[in-house]
C-alpha cells in the first residue's frame, strides 16, 4: 500500500477509488454471477467516471467509451 510514509492525498483518493470499485464489482458478482455481474460493474463504472469526465470537461473518455459499448453490442448482436 504505502512505502513506509502516509499517503498523499492524492494516493488515499486514488487508494480509496479503488478500494470502491472493488467493491462494487465483488457485490455485483456475487448478486448476478461472473459474466453478468462484470458486464454490469462495467456499465456502473463507466457511468462514474463518464460522470466525473464531464464534470472536468473531458469528453474524450465518452466517445470512447460509447465505441466500446458500440463494439461489444455488434460483436454480440450484429
């Protein structure tokens, strides 16, 4: 975790993001199963952070995103 020093805040907020996602995605796994609980953790996380990049104006992180939905929906359906 640390390299024998506190955190920076930064660290801690990266730290913490991560310690949530991970979370997340074991509760959805454990309510939906492995592939249908990964694919929702992946909709939920892209939801938080295309959230968060429209907050700081980045709407790079949108496009592609919604191209690899676009990707994965043709894969499986067209």
């Amino acid at each position: 975790m640390s390299a024998g020093r506190p955190l920076t805040r930064a660290e801690r907020k990266k730290y913490n993001r991560a310690q949530h996602e991970r979370k997340i995605r074991e509760d959805l796994i454990a309510q939906h199963g492995n592939e249908l609980g990964t694919f929702y953790f992946w909709l939920r996380l892209i939801n938080i952070r295309g959230t968060q990049s429209v907050r700081e104006g980045d709407t790079a992180f949108i496009r592609d995103a919604a191209l690899a939905l676009e990707n994965v929906h043709r894969r499986h359906f067209g």
